[in-house]
C-alpha cells in the first residue's frame, strides 16, 4: 500500500516476439551497450555471484547475487538480486535514504507476444521525489519508455536462432 515514504513508477509495452527472446535480450547485459543508446538509463550491468564476485550471466543470476549497474543519471550503484524467474527479473539496492526495488515483468500474450511491464518502487523519505505529478517521476517514466523501445528494436530486429 503506498505511504508517505513509497511509491512507484512503471511503463508497459508489448513487444512482438516469444518472452523467452525477450528475455534472452534484455538479461544479456553484456551486449547491452550495442542496443540500449537512448537516453542511457542503463550503460551498463554486470551480475556477479554472492560470496565470490565471479562475473556471470544475467539469466545465471540468483537471489542475493549482485547486480553492479551504471547509468547516465545515477552514476554505479550495487545493488542486490531478489528475483530472477522466467517471467521476472529484478535487483533492490539503497542510495541517497532511499531503497529503489527495479524490475522487469515478462509476461506472455501469446506465443510470439510478450506484455514488458518495467517497474521501480521507492522506499524512504525520498521517495517524495517521484509521486505523481513530480517532474522527476516523470523524467523516470520517460527513461523507462526509452530503455523499453530500444528492447522492443534490439528483440523484434534480432536475428532469429533455431527454434526462436
């Protein structure tokens, strides 16, 4: 339930291909750069396993791994994984007083339709900063909806492999 010390941003958008290649594109952060050159939300992430910091793919990522990002607008932060299934991905870290949870939702509307639903909560009295009708929320909600159309670009114009 939102309070005085949470809230939310999120966009949607469907993207015509099977969830699994969404989902392949999106959590393969080591070609990230070469798709995702928008407005640079993300310049880069890096998943690294609890305990040894071994660099490993996004889809190898378990709960508690860490997910090292870097962006335009928040410089790097570490934050921590707390889910990666089929149909979510999603890492949680604290910076400035506040704790931002961010995911992905993959979720299937067809064999080759997927609902991309791109989700940030905030905790902690920051969080002030991205209630509606903030500027910042706002600006938040665009760098989704770019990070978002780039994804749907690099997976619907993506060469397909096999049985994909």
């Amino acid at each position: 339930m939102p309070s005085f010390n949470s809230t939310a941003v999120h966009t949607e958008s469907i993207i015509d291909a099977a969830p699994e290649r969404v989902r392949a594109v999106l959590l393969d952060f080591d070609k990230l750069s070469t798709w995702s050159n928008r407005q640079k939300l993300l310049i880069s992430v890096q998943t690294q396993r609890a305990g040894t910091e071994d660099v490993i793919p996004g889809v190898e990522a378990q709960i508690g791994d860490a997910a090292v990002i870097h962006s335009a607008q928040a410089g790097h932060a570490r934050a921590e994984v707390f889910v990666n299934t089929p149909e979510k991905f999603g890492y949680s870290g604290t910076f400035g007083g506040c704790t931002a949870h961010h995911w992905w939702e993959i979720l299937a509307q067809g064999p080759d339709r997927t609902l991309l639903r791109h989700c940030e909560s905030y905790d902690g009295g920051v969080a002030i900063l991205f209630w509606w009708p903030s500027p910042v929320r706002w600006f938040v909600q665009n760098l989704f909806s770019g990070f978002d159309a780039d994804l749907k670009d690099a997976v619907e114009k993506a060469p397909r492999k096999g049985n994909d």
